[in-house]
C-alpha cells in the first residue's frame, strides 16, 4: 500500500476533529536541602464554548491553561519561601488569563484539582511527609478571571493549613489554630472611608 503524497489531498473546508475539552497537567518536586521537598501539583480541565461547527483558537486556548497550571505551582514555592521567612507571600495571579485575539473566552475551567506535599527532615533518621489533595468543580465561579483566581487561591490556602498543622503535630509542638477548611472569601467593607 502506498502512502497518498500530501499535495494531491484537497485542503479541507471544515475540521473535521472538533474538541471540546482539554486538559493541562504539571507537578514539580522542589528540592529544599537537609532531605526535605515541596511536591506542587495542578490539574485543570477546561470545556469549549464554542457552538458546534465554530472554530476557536485552540493553540491560545491551550497555552493559556497550561500556563495557569504552571504558574499556580509556581507560585506555591513562593508561598512556602515566604512561610518559611515568617511573613505573608506574595500576591500572584492563580486564574485563566484573558484569550489574546478575542473578547469572549471559548473555553471555561470546569474542574480544578491541586495538591501539596512537604518531606520534613525531623531529625534522628526521621521525616514526615504530609500530602493532601483538593478536587473542585468551578463551572459555577468562573465567569470573570478574578473569580476564579479567588476560588483557587482558596484551595492552596485549605492545603498549606492542613500543611502547616500536621507539621506542627510533627514536630511536637501539637495542632495550629489555622482553619483547614476553604478560608472565608473576604468583602472589602465599601462602608468605611478611605480619607
């Protein structure tokens, strides 16, 4: 059987492959030193808006997401240089960035998956290595980027209280009084005046 030689194909009209999820996965293994690590992993799932037989830009749409995802475990190692040095991190963007060539987005993060793990060296020939994982479906918060930046910032802060408190318990100094469940969305009081 002989291959068809590529110029004698007709170009097509229409594609025929039409994708309406995709997927961007990234997880890193930071090497702290003294035989600790920080392990930060993303997972991000994405639906098409676009109506059947639309074309979209798939390439920026795909870019976009994996950006995200590797951006937000990024960001998690600042987190932890900043817990470590004992003063608050620093503020980064965790969302979907704006689409580059049009003004409604094609795609929408539908599920979002992210998960800490920290090796502490204890000492003796002993660590501890915590890990916890959040799954959330966030079709419902993500119709503006800020919302879904707030949703997520959210799920790493529930992870590094669940951290920091089993690492506490660790080292014998017992439970934090950090609150391990989804931190309260904060509302800036419009009341007060800023003069």
């Amino acid at each position: 059987m002989s291959v068809p030689d590529v110029h004698l194909i007709e170009p097509l009209v229409e594609e025929p492959v039409r994708l309406n999820a995709i997927s961007a996965a990234y997880e890193r293994k930071f090497n702290l030193g003294n035989f600790e690590s920080l392990t930060v992993a993303m997972i991000a799932w994405a639906k098409t808006r676009v109506p059947e037989g639309e074309s979209f830009d798939l390439h920026d749409a795909k870019l976009r997401l994996r950006n995200m995802v590797r951006e937000n475990v990024r960001a998690q190692l600042l987190v932890h240089q900043a817990l470590a040095a004992g003063r608050l991190p620093e503020e980064l963007f965790l969302g979907l960035a704006p689409p580059a060539n049009s003004f409604s987005d094609p795609i929408y993060i539908r599920t979002v998956s992210v998960s800490l793990t920290r090796r502490v060296n204890l000492g003796d020939f002993n660590s501890v290595n915590p890990s916890y994982t959040d799954w959330a479906d966030v079709r419902h918060v993500t119709q503006t980027p800020t919302e879904l930046h707030i949703a997520i910032k959210r799920m790493w802060a529930s992870l590094w209280a669940n951290i920091q408190d089993e690492l506490s318990r660790a080292a014998g100094n017992g439970p934090t009084d950090l609150y391990l469940g989804l931190p309260p969305i904060e509302v800036e009081d419009l009341t007060r005046s800023t003069v």
